[in-house]
C-alpha cells in the first residue's frame, strides 16, 4: 500500500498498468486499491506543481504568522478552520515558537495580500498579533526544486 | 624511437586487455546515447553526505588520516555489522579503510598470494579480480556459473576445482554483473568445502544492501568462517558515492595487518574528506539508503518484466542493480548483439563476455538509470528486435 503511495506522491499521473509492473501487483488490485485510498481520504487530491514565475504569472505569496488568544469555549482547531476556509489560504499550520499559527497566503499583488491580512485576519478576535512575510523567490515547493539541476556526469560504460 | 615495450614487466603483459574498450571506443561521439552499461548508481550522493564532505573541507579536514582510516569510520563500520549482521570486527584491528573496494580485493590477494598459487573464482564476475590474481602472482581458476542455476556457484563446483595449490576463492554476490544472489544454505555448502580444503575466502559484498525480497547472508557470520574470511564493502552502491572511493575489509587481525602493511606504503590512507562522507553515511544514511533500494525495486520488476517481454530471457536478479538477459533467441553473440544495438538504436549494454567466457550469450544491462530512460531503453530494443 505504502509502495504505492510513494509512487503516487512522486507522479500522480502514473498508469495503473505501469504501477502494477513497478510493484509486483496486478493491475487490477492497483486499481482496487487506489480506489479505496481515495475513497478513504487518505489520497487527498491530485496536484501540479507549477513554475507561476515562469508563466509570467505575478502572483504573491506572503507567510503570515499569528498569535492566538484562544476563546473560552474555543481551541486552536476551532479558529484554524474558519481561517482555512478563505481561498486566498494555501496552508495553515499550528507552529510551535513565538506564534501558534504559520499561514501561508496567494494574492494578485502586495495590496491585495496586504489587504485580505488587515481587513479579514487581523480583525478576527482571536487574533492577538500577526507578523507578515512577503515571499520574494521561492527555489523548492512541496519537494520540487525549481531551479536548473546539473545533468548526470556519469560515463556511458563503466565496469 | 625508442621501443618503450621493451621496459615493461612480464606480469604486465600477461594481464588481457579490458573487453570493454573497444566498445568504449564506438561509444566516443555518439549523442542520445542510452545507457544501460553504467555500473554505478544514476543517484547523487545524498546531500547530507555531500554537505558533511564540504563541511570537512571547509573546517580544513585536508591531512592524512590513520594508515587504516578514521577510527570513527572504523567503529561506525564496525557497527553496522553489528547491527546487521551479528559479526563482530574490533575497529583498532580489524577494519581496514580503502580507496575502494577494488583495492581491498588487490591487498586482499598480494597479502596471501605466493607465486603458483591458484584462487578460484566463479564467472561472471566483475573485470578485476582475474588481473589481480594475475598481478598477485597467482593464477585464477574460473568456475563457470549458469543460467540453470540462476548464476549460483556451488560447493561441488569449488570442490571439483580445488587442487592442492589452491590459495583462497573469490565470492562476489550479490553478483555483478548478473544480480544473483547466494541464500545461506548455499554459502553454508560452500563454508564446508573451504573447512575441508583448508581454505580462505574473499567475500566482496559491496551490493549486499541491494537485496530484494530477503535478506543477504554475511559470509563471516557463517559458523567457522569468522577467521576464514576477509570481507570486502564499501559505500559506493548503498549510498551512491562511488566517485568517493572509500571501501573496507575486515577479517582476523592477522590478515588485516598484512593487508595494512601494503595499503600504508602504497594508498597511505583513503581521501579525509570521503571517509568524513562515509561516516555521515553509515550514522544518518539508512532511510536515504532505503529510499533508493525501494526505487532500484521498483525498476528492476518494471526492467525485467520488460526484457521477458520482448523475447529475452531473463531469470530474476534478486541483487545489486542489473540483469543479465540472454540473446540466445535471436542467434547473435552478445557481442554483435550490443554492437548492433548500440549502431542501430543508440542503447548502450555491456556484452557478457567481458565478465568471463560464459557470460557469452548474455547482456548485462544496469537498471540503475531514470524510469523513463529504461521505458525508452525497452522501445528501442523492441524496435531493434522487430
């Protein structure tokens, strides 16, 4: 199960017959199971990961961190949530340190982020204090290295 | 002109010039080349070994180290085998750093071999033990290993070969070039014939972490081979750092410091900054290490599948990174068959013969390259075959 997870992780676009010669399985139980990995949430979604610099798409990515007062009633979950539920969130992470909540945010321009963080994070109760980072480049997303990788210098023929 | 020939040594010119030159030499211009003919892992040393080397470097690490290596390599290689295989090397006298495991095969037989004595070896096998037998000052006796017998050589066969000039065998499995493997039953039936004969043996492991689907048997760990056997590793296949060049032997005091004695006034020590490498390798590389057998798994089924395919028949390599398909389908030698090959479709494998007379008939072809090179790999003999 766990083998093909790791095959999934790396290319989602993997056929279920190529999955089958790589495991050992058949084609058919590749099918069963990445069916009920689906169907069990345990594969969440299938992403690209995309190079937006390139495309000459500007898009803005700032990592905002915010300490929490928590409610009487109400844990860390609680404001995740309704924090996690703006599209402009990409993640939102509760952290150890200084702050309780890392998130990281997409916007159009500065303006735009700056703006969704002072009209729609910083105003929410709970929210005691937020630090803002702007993203200037970024060289590695979600294990990918976006920058140029040396080729190989092996030999062709080595004993 | 002066016929420099005439200065050179008798030993030298009995020593066969490598197989695979020639076909080197077509190789020389050509682009889009495939390459299945790399005996060396397509990963780069992980970067946490990288860094620490750099790091090494950086700190001004750049001296001589003790004649038989770093002492925390030696205790961390000595742990290992520990850890993995119950046998235990004292690190002050029984664990010998080298630039390789091919020098440690080289000391491992100037350190016992007396001229007229005879090593057997089994074939196929990797190009240097025969020259360094011959080197040695003795004479290699080659053992030929099949198909049938899925490349394992038997007690009986080193039984039949044993005369009374006979010195010490060379086992080398998980095997290169055909990815056999020995179970320890059939290593056990070899330990009896060496107890018998009286003999040593010269155990190259070097791709024992590149084992799939069961466990590698450490000779030494047999019983009564602990003092019969001179074990030879390195980090080159299991942590992809081949260019690094740092191997080991262990085996009986006794042995080591002969083998010491020949490595201080030849090698002196292996490079500082690869045995810093190998350190940070045996103490923190297992879950990259494992990372990478996963995937050469994942390669080997998808290879092997393929060449059975297409018509090549190939019994299943369940060691190191290669398999080893015959051609005898298709009436040509394995030498015209790569020849062909590499003219017609630009892929490149290495012809069985160079690794001993009855490797004809055979390629060796190294799964150690990307997933999408072999997929093309595959179209392009099927395109050949067709």
């Amino acid at each position: 199960m766990n083998e093909i997870l790791e095959i999934i992780e790396q290319d989602p676009k993997k056929d279920p017959s190529e999955i089958a010669l790589l495991t050992g399985y058949s084609e058919k139980e590749v099918q069963t199971r990445i069916k009920e990995l689906e169907d069990s949430g345990i594969i969440r979604k299938y992403k690209a990961v995309i190079d937006w610099d390139r495309v000459g798409e500007e898009y803005v990515y700032a990592i905002i961190e915010l300490k929490i007062t928590l409610g009487d009633r109400s844990g860390y979950d609680t404001i995740a949530h309704r924090i996690a539920s703006f599209n402009e969130v990409r993640s939102i992470r509760l952290i150890s340190g200084d702050h309780d909540l890392s998130l990281t945010v997409r916007g159009q321009s500065m303006k735009d982020v700056a703006f969704f963080v002072a009209e729609k994070i910083a105003t929410l109760d709970q929210v005691q204090s937020t630090v803002t980072h702007f993203v200037l480049k970024t060289y590695k997303e979600d294990g990918v290295p976006l920058f140029k990788q040396e080729k190989s210098k092996r030999l062709a023929i080595s004993p | 002109m002066t016929d420099v020939k005439k200065f050179l040594s008798d030993k030298i010119k009995t020593v066969p010039p490598s197989g695979i030159r020639k076909y080197f030499d077509m190789l020389i211009g050509m682009d889009d080349v495939i390459s299945l003919g790399v005996g060396e892992p397509d990963f780069v040393t992980p970067w946490h070994i990288r860094e620490a080397c750099i790091y090494s470097l950086e700190k001004g690490f750049t001296s001589y180290t003790s004649n038989s290596g770093l002492i925390e390599l030696r205790e961390a290689i000595s742990d290992s085998f520990h850890n993995d295989h119950g046998v235990d090397y004292d690190p002050e006298d029984q664990v010998l750093v080298t630039t390789g495991v091919s020098e440690a095969a080289d000391l491992a037989l100037r350190a016992v071999v007396n001229p007229g004595d005879e090593v057997i070896l089994h074939e196929p096998c990797y190009v240097s033990y025969k020259p360094s037998i011959i080197l040695s000052g003795g004479t290699p006796v080659p053992v030929s290993t099949t198909r049938d017998n899925e490349f394992r050589v038997s007690g009986e066969q080193i039984e039949a070969a044993v005369t009374d000039r006979t010195k010490a065998i060379i086992l080398s499995y998980p095997n290169n070039p055909t990815g056999a493997v020995m179970q320890k039953q059939d290593l056990e039936e070899i330990a009896d014939v060496i107890v018998e004969h009286d003999l040593l043996v010269i155990s190259d492991e070097v791709y024992d972490k590149l084992t799939y689907n069961g466990k590698h048997t450490c000779f030494s760990s047999l019983n009564g081979m602990e003092d019969r056997t001179i074990l030879l590793n390195g980090l080159s296949k299991s942590h992809a750092m081949t260019g690094l060049r740092v191997g080991y032997a262990m085996g009986p005091p006794g042995l080591i410091s002969a083998m010491l004695l020949i490595h201080q006034y030849t090698m002196l020590c292996a490079p500082i900054t690869a045995q810093i490498g190998a350190i940070e390798a045996l103490r923190n590389g297992e879950a990259g290490m494992q990372a990478m057998v996963r995937e050469y798994n994942r390669r080997r089924r998808f290879f092997v599948t393929g060449l059975n395919r297409l018509g090549l028949d190939c019994f299943e390599p369940r060691g190191a990174f290669y398999a080893f398909p015959s051609v005898e389908s298709t009436k040509m030698t394995s030498m015209e068959f790569a020849e062909e090959l590499l003219r017609q479709q630009k892929v490149a494998v290495v012809p069985g013969e160079v690794f001993g007379q009855c490797g004809d008939g055979f390629l060796r072809c190294s799964y150690a390259s990307g997933l999408d090179e072999l997929k093309t790999a595959l179209e392009r003999i099927e395109e050949f075959l067709s």
